[in-house]
C-alpha cells in the first residue's frame, strides 16, 4: 500500500450514524479502539465518502486514496469477522491434536493418582523399625585373635609397587657423559677427527648426541669445530 | 505357645531380613500349615499390647517395633535417613511398580518427559533394579526392589491397588478436555493465533 500523505482524503468530512467528523478522526478513533470495526457501517461509510458533490473537483489523487483505505478497512473487517468464526470451530487439526492430548492425560492420570497412594503409603510405613545393623558398624573384625593374619593383610598394603619396567621405551643406549669421554679419548690420541668416523656404527639419536657432546666440547673450550662445505664432514679438534 | 512358634518367633528375631514362608519351613522342617497356624499364633501373641508386631512385608515375615514407638527407638538408633521422594520421582516409581518391567523409553513415553535422571535417582536409592531383559541386547527393563516393598510397607510385589482404581470416570475425563479447551482459547487470545 503506497504511503498516505495529509491530502485531502483525510481530510474529507463523513457523516453516517456512528460517526461525523474528518475522516482521519475516523481512523483515529479505529486504531484506539474507540471505534469498532465490526460495528462500523462499511457500505455507509463508502457510499458517503465516493459520493461527491458534482460541483466540487474530482481529485483523483484523494479519491484514490480514500478508495484503498476503504478497502483496508473492508478487509480488516472481513478477516477479523472470519477470526471469530475460527475461534468458535477450530479446524481438525487442532481438535485431532486436543483429543490426542487429552487421551494422553487421562492415560497418565491413574500412575499419578498411583503416586499419590503411593506417597501416602510411603507415610504410613515410616513408623516401625525393623532390627537392622545399621550400614557402617556391622563390619566384623575380622582376624580379632590372630595379629599374623592381620600384619600379613597390612604388609600387602604398604608393600611398595613394583617399579614400572621402561623397556619398551626408546632409551638412549649411550649416555652424554660416556660419548663426552670417548670424543675427549679420541681427540687426545689424534688431535683431530672426522665427526663421520665418529659415528660410524651409530643410528641417528646416537649420531644426534655424539654432536651434542662435540658441542659440549665446544662451550668447555677444550675443542674447535670446523665445517668446510655446509652438510659436509664436521672436523674436532682438540685445543690445547 | 506351641514348640513350632517359639522356634519360628526365635528366628524372627535375629532375622535381618523378612523370612518367608519356604525359608521358615526348611530351617523348621514342618509343613505349610503348620509354620501358618505357628505365624496366626505368633500374630495373635503381638497383637495388642506388646511392643512388637508381626507382619508380612517385603515377600517375608518380619518381627518389627510398632509404629507409635519409633520416637523412642530413634534415641538408641538413629532413624534412616528418609530423603524425601519428588512428585517426579514417585510417579516413575508408580510407572514402574505397574508394568514391570518396563525399559526408559517406555516410562518416557507415558510421562511425556524425559525420565533419565529420575530413573538414576530411584537406582540410586535402590528403589528399582534392572530386571531382564526382553532380548539380550535389548534396553534394559526395570523393576521394584524388595528394598522398595519394605520402605513402602508392601507385603510382595503387586501388592497394589488394582491400576483401575485410580482411573478417571467418564465425568472427570471430560473434565481434563474442556480444562484443555479453555487453556488453548486462552493461549490463543493471548497470541492472537487460532
């Protein structure tokens, strides 16, 4: 619907029974509630508002405008008279869903008067004791007269687990102290060796470490490194 | 007193769990009727004025302190510790007590709501029990406890009011639909939906 401005559609003067005054009252009036819809006199209203006098200008602006609120107006009637009539006679889906409902709670409704009975009995059962070692003391003592019995339990519980074997994990063979020595063995003997004769028989963690200890070397001032082509063989020698 | 009822009141007593009647015949070596005429003697001894009372709960006999004593017994013992069961949860049990054995699904179904919680909590109280099963890799079906037969005073299982005492009459039926009628007006009006 094209918006409305303040022409002379609202300004326009009706006069039926309910109603005389500026058709924008009108409205007003409507949208407050002050005014029912279902009561207002559709046809009236048109027949007051078309009619014109034949001497006045026929706008066709204003009258086109008033024709769509007319019609608005027809058609907010007409669907809330249809609401009505739906509110009285739901459709069958909704009474299809009442029943099933309904059918539902009156299946349900004997487990809860159960609860209630059972509720009540539950009361009425809570006066007489029966003889019961109450839970917690009634543990016996077990091994009273024989304190063996009773060390040989306790000695099981302090007993130290046995130390979890490591074997299967990946444990360095060689430790850095040991290749340290060898390295330091090998450069006193020859002043300078080949990182690759060194490792000769070694897999990489030992081929990693036996570098650390020429690292360690290093840092110990006891050792130069040399490399003369990147990736090639790593000369050790000794500082003296 | 006969010999048979003195023996059968003697067991009684340092029993801690209801004995029933095969139990008490075996350990007796007597006949049905003879252990029964023994437990009417029993009863008719316990019958007023004493402060113990015989009765048949949880598929057993039980020699157990009358009602109106246990404020006096709680200041030697402290009483059980009765938590307290919610709506929810007596209903589940109500569920169960009718149909075991009964799976999740099934109490789900009839109570319109999720039942898992209160399920747990009634295991956890040792109220239910998982039964058999209708296949063995069917879901679980649950049961009565005889723990539950002695909280509520119930001599075996089905030892309840049939379920069609507590069904609604046609009047109180209509009453739940037009109740429903008049909600689903007034939830329209407030939305402003049919």
């Amino acid at each position: 619907m094209p918006a409305l401005d303040s022409s002379a559609a609202l300004t326009q003067q009706v006069e039926i029974d309910l109603f005389q005054g500026p058709f924008d009252l009108l409205l007003t009036l409507l949208l407050r509630d002050e005014v029912d819809l279902l009561e207002l006199p559709l046809a009236d209203l048109v027949e007051e508002s078309v009619t014109t006098d034949t001497d006045e200008r026929w706008d066709l602006d204003a009258s086109s405008q008033l024709v769509l609120l007319l019609a608005a107006m027809a058609d907010l009637k007409g669907r809330r008279m249809l609401g009505e009539e739906v509110e009285d006679e739901p459709g069958p889906d909704a009474i299809a869903m009442r029943e099933a409902l309904s059918a539902r709670l009156v299946a349900y409704a004997p487990f809860q008067r159960a609860a209630h009975w059972l509720a009540e009995r539950l009361r009425a059962a809570q006066g007489p004791r029966y003889r019961r070692v109450p839970p917690g003391t009634a543990a016996p003592v077990p091994v009273r007269d024989d304190p063996a019995r009773l060390r040989a339990a306790m000695d099981k519980m302090v007993e130290a687990p046995p130390v979890p074997s490591l074997d299967h994990m990946g444990v360095a063979r060689r430790p850095l102290p040991e290749l340290l020595g060898r390295l330091r063995e090998s450069i006193a003997r020859l002043r300078e060796v080949s990182f690759e004769s060194m490792v000769v028989d070694c897999d990489r963690l030992e081929e990693a470490l036996t570098l650390l200890a020429a690292l360690e070397l290093v840092r110990r001032g006891e050792a130069e490194l040399r490399q003369d082509v990147p990736f090639g063989d790593i000369l050790i020698t000794g500082v003296r | 007193m006969t010999e048979l009822a003195r023996a059968i009141e003697a067991l009684l007593f340092i029993a801690p769990e209801p004995l029933d009647q095969p139990t008490l015949m075996e350990i007796t070596d007597e006949s049905p009727a003879e252990v029964n005429r023994a437990l009417d003697e029993l009863r008719e001894r316990h019958a007023e004025s004493t402060g113990l009372e015989l009765a048949e709960v949880a598929g057993g006999w039980a020699l157990r302190t009358r009602a109106d004593l246990a404020p006096i017994c709680d200041r030697l013992r402290a009483r059980p510790r009765e938590d307290r069961l919610s709506p929810a949860a007596l209903e589940t049990l109500a569920v169960v007590a009718y149909l075991e054995p009964v799976t999740r699904r099934e109490i789900g179904r009839l109570r319109g709501v999720d039942v898992d919680s209160t399920v747990t909590s009634l295991l956890d109280r040792g109220l239910i029990e998982e039964g058999d099963r209708a296949q063995p890799s069917g879901p679980a079906r649950y049961q009565t406890t005889t723990h539950f037969l002695e909280r509520f005073g119930l001599a075996r299982r089905g030892d309840l009011p049939t379920l069609e005492r507590f069904e609604l009459t046609g009047p109180e039926a209509q009453a739940i639909r037009a109740r429903l009628q008049q909600a689903e007006l007034i939830a329209e009006a407030e939305t402003g939906e049919p």
